[in-house]
C-alpha cells in the first residue's frame, strides 16, 4: 500500500552552510546569512502546503564546539532572524515554539523567542519550532529528572513509568512524532537530532546544501516520502 499522505510533521537537518560558501570562496559565515533565505522560503512553502509542524535543526548543543568567533555571528544572526522573520511568521499563521535548553542561550535571544511565542501564540496554522541548543541525549536525561523528580514527589510510581510518561516529559510532549526528516548537505547522521522522535520517521537525505534548498527541493522529498511504504514494524496486505 503505498503511502499516499502529506506528512504532517517535517524536521529538517539543515546542514551544509559552511561547505555552500567554501566552494564560492566565501566566509563560512555568508553560508549561514544564505540559509536564512532557505528558512523563510521552506517556511512559507510548508505552511502553504498545510504541514502541520516543521521543525528546523538551528544550533545543537555540540555546536557550542565551533570557534568562538562563528558561535558568536550564529548568535547574532540568530537574534536577527528572530526579529526580522517575526511579520513573515504572524502574517502565515504560524505558531512559533522552540525546544532544547533554551535557558543555556544568551539573554537577548531568549528574549526575542519569548516574544515570537507570546506574538504567535494564537495563530492556528502550522507549528514552527526551532531546536536550540538542542540535544537529543539531553532532551532524554531530561526527561528522565523530571521523571525521578515527580517520582520523589509520589506523583508517579516505578510501575507506571512506560513510553506514555516518557513522551510526557520530553521537550516535544504536546507534539506528533516527526513524519519525515529531511536532511541536507548529504551527510548520512541524524547528527543528536529528535532521537526519541525520529524512531519511525522517514529519513531523506540530499547532497543540496542548505543556502541551495529551495521549496522544489522539498516538493522532491515529499513526493518522495508519499510513495513509500509505512509498515512500523507490522506487515501491509
Ligand atoms: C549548518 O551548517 C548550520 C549549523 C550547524 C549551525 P554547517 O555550519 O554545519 O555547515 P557545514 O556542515 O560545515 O558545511
Ligand atoms: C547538525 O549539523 C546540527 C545543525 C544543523 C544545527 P552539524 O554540522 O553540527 O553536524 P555534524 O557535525 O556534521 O554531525
Ligand atoms: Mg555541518
């Protein structure tokens, strides 16, 4: 049976700023200025399409590894994005959110993610959420000290505690499992991204670097993505 639905939820690696503008002998910094564009371009493109959540890959926690100098430019554009996409985000409906250890970003951009979320948050369209400082181990050892705290509380008990609890205290609790991820850039990892989430995910990855994806690049992957077969582990008549 060929799976002929839209996903609903996509998760993009969006991977491959640094190697766009190497081959242009550019500074690895405009790669990540031209991934800005991508962002706008896909983000509209999937609200238009009715995807019901996209969630992008910004800045993992490993990425903190980076010179302090790129860490620092990621930072601010980061910030700019945030500000500047804010008319693009109210003006398609969509409803702003971010997962990861948000808490572990400098002040100012806390701020304007506050802001985008408050801003957006009784838009009805689809769901646009940023990983970060996101890492998919974190997000799991989180979970599991909310789960011993509430357990040390008496609010939850050995016997209770199953993949339902679980999914309850990860970042992505109010959120449906991604349906396809996406990832630029051509590298065949998942790179610490939606761990839990991804387990039955599908998985398309493209050598087009991020700065080059444009929304006929994701048409390919959805195409893609509606003609497999999802079996979760059971079989199709
Ligand atoms: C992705 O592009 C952006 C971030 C991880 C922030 P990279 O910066 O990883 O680009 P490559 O992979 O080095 O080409
Ligand atoms: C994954 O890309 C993280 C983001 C896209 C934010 P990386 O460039 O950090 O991943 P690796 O280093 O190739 O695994
Ligand atoms: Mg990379």
């Amino acid at each position: 049976m060929i799976n002929n639905n839209l996903p609903k939820h996509i998760a993009i690696i969006m991977d491959g700023n640094g190697r766009w503008a190497k081959r242009r002998g550019l500074s690895r910094i405009r790669g990540h200025v031209r991934g800005v564009d991508s962002i706008r371009e896909i983000t509209t493109a999937c609200a238009k399409r009715h995807i019901e959540q996209l969630t992008l890959y910004a800045f993992s926690k490993e990425n903190w590894s980076r010179p302090r100098y790129e860490v620092e430019i990621l930072m601010r554009l980061l910030k700019r994005y945030l500000i500047r996409e804010r008319p693009t985000i109210l003006d398609n409906n969509i409803r702003f959110t971010a997962i990861g250890q948000i808490e572990g970003l400098p002040k100012d951009v806390q701020k304007e993610i506050a802001i985008n979320k408050e801003e957006s948050k009784s838009n009805t369209g689809m769901v646009l959420c940023l990983a970060l400082n996101y890492g998919g181990r974190a997000e799991i050892v989180d979970a599991a000290r909310g789960i011993v705290a509430d357990a040390l509380d008496g609010k939850v008990s050995l016997s209770d505690i199953d993949e339902e609890v679980f999914k309850r205290h990860m970042y992505t609790s109010n959120m449906s499992d991604p349906d396809l991820l996406i990832r630029t850039g051509g590298d065949m990892r998942v790179s610490n991204f939606l761990l839990w989430e991804i387990s039955y995910a599908e998985l398309w990855v493209t050598p087009v670097c991020w700065p080059d994806f444009r929304k006929e690049n994701l048409e390919e992957a959805i195409r893609d993505y509606s003609a497999r077969e999802r079996r979760y582990g059971g079989l199709i008549e």
